[in-house]
C-alpha cells in the first residue's frame, strides 16, 4: 500500500469458527490495526438482530452461492467459501447469524503465516 499505510502483512481481518474448527464467515475487509478489527466485531456482535442478509449467485463455472451480511448498507461479514447448491448457502448464513452472540473473542491475534 502507499504513502505509509502498511503492507497486507500489518493488517488484520477476522473470522469467526464453528466447534470443529471450520471457518463459518469472515470480515469483508482488512482492517489496519487489531483494535480496529475487534470493534468492528464488537459491532457485528451488537447489529446481529439488525443485519440485512442477501444471497447471490457467483458467475462461476457450474454455478455457486455466496452469502452477505450488511447493516445500513455496509457490509459487515461474508461467506467464507462459496456453495454449490442455494440451500447448503442459506443454512450455513442462518447457522453463522446464531453463532455470532455466543462466539468467544481472542483477547490477542492469531498470526497465521503462509509457508
């Protein structure tokens, strides 16, 4: 990035896992700091019961789902891989809303790195 913003090595996201450890949504965005990052689940935590949800087709080869969660227009979290079939899509979105009140949140980051 440019004019001092930091590289995608300094920046931040977050996502929120189910029991087994599968990823079920993620942050739409990169966020520049972790204090930023863990407001804005602070806040998708708060706007749960407020969301606006939209299901969409993806142009893809064979066809897939995607979901996406926006409060006032913003979009606060997104599908974490897409699904071939509408249902599969629709079921995991419901599942990722009722597991938002209850998540823990890490009180540090996690840092993955790739190899």
């Amino acid at each position: 990035m440019a004019d001092g913003a930091g590289t995608r090595a300094d920046l931040v996201t977050w996502r929120l896992l189910g029991a087994n450890n599968r990823e079920l949504g993620r942050s739409p965005i990169w966020y520049p700091g972790w204090d930023s990052c863990i407001e804005a689940v602070h806040v998708l935590r708060r706007d749960i019961g407020a969301v606006a949800s939209a299901i969409t087709a993806v142009a893809a080869p064979g066809g897939v789902w995607s979901w996406q969660l926006t409060v006032g227009g913003k979009p606060v979290a997104v599908a974490s891989r897409p699904y071939h079939r509408h249902r599969e899509c629709t079921y995991n979105l419901s599942h990722f809303v009722a597991a938002v009140p209850a998540a823990r949140i890490m009180t540090e980051p996690c840092v993955l790195e790739r190899r």
